[in-house]
C-alpha cells in the first residue's frame, strides 16, 4: 500500500485542488506553518495556521487508504474539499519523508 507521502508528490496537488488553493497552500508551508502531530505511513496529522496575521490554525490529516488519499480538515464540514491547510500538509510531509526531495 502506498504511503501518504507518496499519494501527495508535488506534481499530484494540482488534481486535487485549484490553481488558489495550490498557492495558498504552498504559502502557508513555506511560512513555516505546519506543525506534525503524528507522522505515521498511512497517516500523518498536523496543526496548520493561516497566514501570519491569521492565528487561527486548523487540525488536519492525510490517509492512505487502500492505495488512495483521503483527508480531513477542521475548516471545513465539506469532506471533497482539498483545502490550502490540506495542501500545506501535504507539501511539509512530503519534504519531511525519509528518502524525498521538494519538487
């Protein structure tokens, strides 16, 4: 089965979300703003601000489940929805994961 580090690559982002979301997203990892709670193959789970002047941050998580990702995010009841903490997540665990590099 496939980790969640492999389900979220840079280059799969972009069919999960839109252009905005992928560019927020990219913001908030790259202001430091992740935090992993639980970094596990099959699940990882961080705590995921806003912008710098936002200090509202949102519980998310990232799962392989039979060889697809799925999510949540606490800023949003809409569970199709990848949103940017979604995106951030992603990013700061694939740079996080053993063996990867940022693409």
């Amino acid at each position: 089965m496939p980790s969640v580090a492999d389900l979220v690559a840079p280059a799969r982002l972009s069919d999960l979300t839109t252009p905005a979301t992928l560019r927020l997203g990219r913001a908030i990892a790259a202001a430091g703003a992740v935090e992993l709670l639980d970094f596990e193959p099959l699940r990882v789970r961080g705590k995921v601000g806003g912008p710098a002047a936002n200090s509202q941050t949102r519980t998310t998580e990232l799962r392989s489940a039979g060889g697809q990702l799925e999510w949540s995010c606490t800023c949003s009841s809409d569970t199709a929805l990848f949103c940017k903490h979604c995106v951030a997540l992603a990013l700061t665990v694939w740079e996080s994961a053993p063996g990867r590099r940022a693409s």
